[in-house]
C-alpha cells in the first residue's frame, strides 16, 4: 500500500516538473504587446504651433536598449538606440499630423509599431476687471488689482465647433482645478484675486463630447497697484478727460475744481464700501458732498499747496490707493 502511494507521488512529482518548462514557453511565447508601450505628449493638448515632446514609456521591457524609429509617413526622422524622446512642432489649427514610432527591443526580432496623433486645435481666452473703474473715453480695459474680481472666458475656434456652450471645460487657478466652474457648457470663469499674487495664472482646456475637439490655453494675469490721477472739471465743458494734471499746475482762476480718477481701483458696484479722505498740505478737511471732486477757493495767491486724497475699502486689507497733486497758487 505504502509502495502504490509513493509510486504515484513520484508520477505526479514528474508531471509537475515537466510542466514548469512548458507554461514558462507559454509565457515567454506570448512576447511583448503594443499595449506594454506607453506613448504620451507634452503638453498634452498642444496649441498650434508649439513645441511638442512625444515620449515613450514602458514597464515591461527596457526602451533605453532598445532601437527605435520615428517617421512621419514614409520619411524617417530620428532613429537609434533609446531614442525614447521626439521633438515636433504641431501643425496649424485643426491640422492633423500623424507620426509612428517603431520599437525593436534587444534581442529580439520583432517590432512594435506605435501611432501618435498631433491634431492641435485653437482657443482664445480673454479676461477684464469685474469691478476695476477706468474713466469715462478710457481706451481699453480696466486691469486687475489686488482683491479684485477677474472675469475669464473662453472662445474656442468656431470652425472646429459650432458653439462654445457644446464643450466641456475645465478650469485651474494656479494649477488647482476648480471644480465649481468646470463642466459643460462652462465657457467662463470668475474670481478674486488672491492678495497675496502678483499674477495670477489660469488654465482652460475644453473638449468636445466625441473628443473631436481638444483645447488647452494657460495664461498669466498680472496685477498691478491702482492709481489716482486728477482731471480739472470745467464748467463749460465738464471734466477735461484728455488732458490730466500734473505737479505744479497753475491755477488761473478763483476756483479750481479738481477730479481724483482712481483707476483700476476695485470700486465698481462697491462704491458704498469706500471711505474717501482728503488733505490740504497734510491736513484733513471733510470729504466733499462729491466724494471724489474738491473745489478749492484760496483766500489769498502765491505759493503752493498741496492736495491729497485717500481711497480705501475697508473690508479688505489691500484696496487703498493714495494720490498727491501740487497746485501753484
């Protein structure tokens, strides 16, 4: 009984062992798969004509050893032992440009073929100041300040999509995804500049629902201290917008009315939120029924004198600008 049971042990002991070499040929037989290569750009949705780096990645096999080939169509372009990198400018909007990389690992006789679409696609992307003031002729848009509100929108290119309220946006604020104002249809994004930037920057990529449309725009957003300049209002004319006023400026007449622009400052629709401070040679006088105009009627002429007006909301920390006008009398 003893002698049966070992008989049969050594059989099954042979079986194993002859099977170990055949499932290891199994293995082996099944080789390296187009799916073991990785192939990734940078940037991922290139722009037209930017500079691209097209990579290749593998866990399974060892690309530094092995001879690789790119072409676009029949022409080769780069060829050698871990060429693993490939440099390209993308081709113009909605432009497609297609690239192969062939993949021949050492010591073995067959290849792997891999396919790279380049297929850049356009995006405009435009910003303005919510609430930055600029005066009244101002040619231009009004720059964003500290703690003021920024408005982003997004235009993509209107012969690759009908309609920008077709995509799928996705914004980021200095590399942090938003998530409150990504999705469908999301063409535009506002928010308050964070204090403490002196820029900010923002991302948009945008996206058909079939992927036929691919879009990323990064932009820097500067931001820049406001400031106070001073127009004389006239009382034919009204303020003289084409003409501001500088230090020593003669006043001719008994009266001069002088009207402090704070540009850029964050006032618009939070106006009742700012307290404006007037000086005459440093000292304080009552804020004018017009907060921002102050008519001054010396009791006597010659010499200097200096104006000066503070602007500043109170619930914040930066929103303040200070301004000086010297006047000779």
């Amino acid at each position: 009984m003893h002698s049966h049971k070992k008989f049969l042990f050594g059989i099954l002991l042979i079986l194993c062992i002859v099977s170990i070499p055949s499932y290891s040929k199994a293995i082996d037989g099944i080789g390296l798969q187009e799916s073991d290569i990785t192939a990734s750009t940078q940037p991922e949705n290139p722009e037209p004509y930017q500079d691209v780096t097209i990579s290749l990645v593998s866990y399974a096999t060892d690309l530094n050893k092995a001879t690789i080939e790119w072409r676009s169509g029949s022409k080769v372009l780069l060829s050698g032992i871990g060429r693993t990198n490939f440099s390209i400018k993308a081709p113009g909007p909605n432009v497609t440009a297609v690239y192969t990389a062939t993949i021949t690992p050492v010591g073995d006789t067959n290849s792997i073929t891999k396919q790279i679409i380049i297929s850049p696609s356009d995006i405009e992307v435009l910003w303005e100041s919510v609430d930055g003031y600029t005066p009244p002729f101002y040619k231009g848009k009004s720059f964003a300040s500290p703690e003021s509100l920024i408005k982003v929108v997004a235009i993509p290119d209107t012969s690759a999509v009908k309609s920008s309220s077709n995509l799928v946006y996705t914004w980021k604020n200095n590399g942090k995804t938003i998530q409150s104002a990504s999705g469908y249809g999301k063409d535009s994004y506002i928010f308050a500049n964070n204090e403490l930037n002196r820029s900010e920057e923002i991302t948009v990529s945008a996206s058909t629902v079939d992927g036929s449309y691919n879009a990323t725009k990064t932009i820097n957003i500067p931001i820049i201290d406001p400031k106070i300049v001073f127009y004389k209002r006239s009382p034919t004319d009204g303020v003289l917008y084409n003409s501001a006023l500088v230090n020593d400026v003669f006043m001719s007449g008994d009266e001069f009315t002088i009207v402090a622009t704070p540009y850029f400052l964050a006032t618009l629709g939070n106006e009742d939120k700012f307290t404006y401070s007037w000086q005459i040679n440093g000292n304080s006088i009552s804020t004018p029924s017009k907060k921002t105009e102050l008519t001054v009627r010396p009791s006597s002429r010659g010499g200097y004198a200096t104006i000066g007006v503070t602007m500043e909301n109170l619930n914040t920390f930066f929103q303040k600008v200070t301004g000086q006008l010297k006047i000779n009398l």
